[in-house]
C-alpha cells in the first residue's frame, strides 16, 4: 500500500491510467478522468466524466467534478461543492459549501453558499433564471 501526504497528512494512495497525479483511495475518480502530476483528489471526493484537474488543484471533502469540467491553477473545489457541465474553475478560486457551478460558466475568484437552506438556494436559482 501506497502512503502519500495529500495536504491533511498521510493516506493511503494511488495513480492509475490518465492520472499522474496522486488519488486517495478513499476518492472516487473515473478511468476517463485526466488528473496532472501536481493535483490532487482526495477525501470522499469524486471525479467522473471527461474531467481534467491539473495544475495545483485540488478536489476534496465531499465535492463532486463532473461531466467535462476543467480544474486548474492552484484552484480548490472541497465541502460538497459541485463542479459539472463545462465550467472552468481556475485560478486561485475556491468553490465550496453547497454550491452548484455548470453551463459555460468560467470562475476565477470564490464562491460559497455554505449557511443557504436548500430552500434558499431554490428560492435564488428561480430569481436568478427570471431576472432581466
């Protein structure tokens, strides 16, 4: 077994085909997926679809990168943040707490909903597709 320091300390650890960068065992990470040398995938987190981390990324928590999604730079997507469609995330951004990013959507700063009820965030996604 192998043992890699992913930040929060040593855990068990894997690289497999289209990831050169380090993947906790405890991560979920798709055979599709292409992960850089420098990123990283750890906690329950999981990568599926036609997703590239590379760069200093890192995807951890609970979070989910799915679908064709890009992560790079020294981005961070971690809670339970979902990352799908065909955003980008990159930079230095930080996407985290219950936030959903998709569509065309590219982001280089931070976002969080981390205190909204999922009533809340109805409540936004409906005034959000109203607004003029």
């Amino acid at each position: 077994m192998t043992i890699f320091d992913l930040g929060p300390g040593p855990v068990p650890a894997h690289k497999q085909a289209n990831v050169s960068g380090w993947v906790a065992n405890c991560a979920t990470v798709d055979y599709t997926v292409y992960i850089g040398p420098d990123a990283q995938v750890y906690d329950n987190a999981t990568v599926s679809g036609n997703v590239r981390v590379y760069g200093n990324a890192k995807v951890y928590g609970n979070a989910s990168v799915l679908d064709n999604a890009q992560v790079f730079g020294e981005a961070r997507v971690f809670n339970e943040a979902v990352v799908f469609d065909y955003a980008i995330v990159g930079g230095d951004a930080k996407v985290y707490g219950k936030v959903k990013i998709g569509g065309d959507v590219t982001l280089y700063g931070t976002i969080s909903f981390l205190d909204l009820s999922d009533e809340a965030l109805e409540d936004y996604e409906e005034w959000f597709a109203n607004r003029d």
